[in-house]
C-alpha cells in the first residue's frame, strides 16, 4: 500500500527477507480485528531513484556470494565509528519520502531497522508527531534496530530486550508476533506419511549453506532432508539431483509444512523460528548465516528457546531427540515467557475503533 489518506495506524516493513513483512502484515490483521484500520508501507519504496530496491538487491547478492563479508559490515555498524554514523545520517536523507507517508498519522509501527533510524531521527527532532513503535523481528538486538527517538521498543522475549534497553531503548518483551497456522496445503504434502523428515528452512530467499544441512543430515540416515528453497531456483535444481533430498520451491503453507515434520533446521532466527515453536515441532539452529543469523542462534540458545547445534554430531543428537516420543516442545523453550502481553494491546492506547485517535 503506497497512498495513505485515512489511515491513522501505519506499519512499516522492509522487503529484506519475508519475516519483517509477515509480522507486519500480521500486525495489520490483528489490529483490523480489533476494528482499527491500518496501514502498510515498504521503506524500501520509499528511498528515492529506486535505491532501496538497489540495496535489496545488493544484500541478497552479498549473503549468496559472500556471507561473511556481509557479517563484517554488520559487525562494524555494531559499533560507534564513523561509517555507522554515516549509514544512519545517510538513512535519513534517504527518509523523507516515508516520512510525508505517515505525518498524518497517530501511530507508527516499524518492523525494519531501516525504517526504526528514520522514524526515530524525525521523533527525536520533532519533525513527526506520531508515536513511534519498533516490533524487534530478531532474537538479537542490533545497533540499527534502536533509536533513542523511537517511543517504545517491543521484542520477542526478555533477552533480545534486555539487549534493546542497554543500547538505551524503552523496551520489553511481548508475546512473538505469528501469524496462525495453515490448516491446509499449497498441494500434496511433499512426503509420504511414514517418512522421518528433517525440513530445512532458510528463509524466503533459501540463503545460506541448506545444501551442505542436507546433506548432513543424509549422512545421518535418520531423517529424509526436505529442503525450503524459496524463490532460489538454482539451489532447489542443484538438490533436486541429489538422491535422498527433496528440494521444495517457493511455498506458501510452509507452516503447515513444518508442524508435518518431525524436525526443523534453521539458519537465521527469523520468523519461521516462531513459527516452527508455535507449532510444537523440534527445531535447532544450524549453519546459521553468518552475522545476523549466527547472533539469533547464540540469543536463541541462551533463551532456551532453540537450541543452537555446532557440529555433525550435535546434529545427529537432536535429531535422534526429535524422534523419540518422549521428547516434548517444553524440551526445546524452556523461557516461552508466557505471561508477556500481546503486542497489539500496547498499540492500542491512544487509537481508536475506526481509525482515528482516541
């Protein structure tokens, strides 16, 4: 949604994996049902000359060609020093476009950090009346996801907002933000029905080393290796020449997929995490991408929330584990924090029914 007139609640994402847009769209359903209508923008659309799609495109390039190079940048934005200073006053040059989107607005939701800096800088100089909200996708709490400017920080469990606060956010844990599961499939489940299977996911894009995942768990002989691979088309054609692994394209009921598997691996912490624990399935961190994915697997694994496996042998372990009957999802999220409170309840205050503010 590009025109916003009359919408008084505005959520903005980031077309950089699928995960920021699925909790904001999430999050624009959840607040229709409570009768308030909102809004959804894509920063990326808003940066002038089509450079937001341009830095799309560069960092998908970037973590196919060269992961660990994207892993160094982020570590160096992590951190006060010139370049991190540039890339935050460069973001807000790059804003101004969002910002005349949402300057009629009482509430500004973000779930991109690009957007967090923007928003952030323009509540902080006053030039943006609205409330400001960050919904923290991530397990791990980067520099960019926080502004001082931003009026609350909301995240997916006590550590990530631990992280948050001591980067000087307001911020607190909330119920995870996931969208209900699928009650049907895109077609024909994948496998047949008496077989283990160990789905590999690796987000919208297939990133990361799924093929060498599924190939260790071949070697393992436990489990059939069926392979998310999204919309990269050349890395489901090179597994779908492997013996023994099924390769998957893009799917849209990947969340019935995996409460069918017996075992999920993972590699970047996202939204597809929560979603495999909504639905009680096993899941482990492997290989995880690096840079962000490797610090959601160590956040994750220190939340007891999904354990992080190192090795070959690790991974033949929690698959032997995911297969005994005895094993129980309370093995695997011991810090669930049940009790935080619904993201969509601290929104609310300030918003009314129809839109408009209270």
């Amino acid at each position: 949604m590009d025109i916003l007139r009359d919408e008084r609640v505005v959520v903005v994402s980031g077309s950089y994996g699928a995960g920021h847009d699925v909790v904001a769209d999430e999050l624009v359903r959840r607040l229709a049902a409570r009768g308030v209508v909102a809004g959804r923008l894509d920063v990326a659309a808003m940066f002038p000359l089509g450079l937001g799609y341009l830095l799309r495109g560069l960092y998908f390039r970037q973590l196919a060609v060269a992961p660990r190079s994207w892993a160094s940048l982020l570590d160096r934005l992590d951190h006060d020093n010139p370049c991190a200073d540039l890339v935050e006053r460069l973001l807000w040059r790059l804003g101004r476009r969002l910002l005349r989107k949402v300057e009629h607005a009482d509430l500004v939701v973000s779930t991109h950090p690009f957007a967090s800096q923007i928003l952030g800088h323009a509540r902080a100089e006053g030039r943006l009346a609205a409330r400001v909200v960050t919904y923290l996708t991530d397990a791990s709490v980067h520099r960019l996801w926080v502004h001082a400017g931003v009026d609350q920080h909301l995240a997916i469990d006590e550590i990530a907002a631990a992280q948050a606060r001591a980067r000087g956010a307001r911020a607190q844990a909330v119920d995870p933000v996931v969208p209900p599961t699928p009650s049907t499939h895109d077609g024909p489940r994948p496998w047949p029905d008496d077989t283990a299977v160990a789905l590999v996911v690796g987000g919208s894009r297939g990133v990361g080393e799924l093929l060498e995942a599924a190939l260790d768990v071949l070697e393992t002989g436990l489990c059939t290796p069926v392979v998310a691979c999204g919309t990269n088309a050349r890395l489901r054609r090179r597994l779908a020449r492997i013996p023994g692994v099924v390769a998957l394209g893009w799917r849209s009921d990947l969340a019935r997929l995996m409460a069918d598997a017996d075992c999920v691996i993972q590699n970047a912490g996202g939204i597809t995490s929560l979603e495999a624990l909504a639905v009680g399935t096993p899941i482990v961190s492997y290989r995880p991408v690096p840079g962000h994915g490797v610090t959601n697997a160590q956040a994750l694994d220190r939340a007891h929330r999904i354990p992080y496996v190192t090795s070959r042998e690790g991974l033949a372990s929690a698959l032997r584990n995911a297969l005994t009957p005895r094993t129980t999802l309370a093995n695997l999220q011991l810090d669930a924090t049940p009790t935080a409170p619904d993201a969509v309840e601290i929104l609310l205050p300030g918003v009314d029914a129809v839109g408009s503010a209270a």
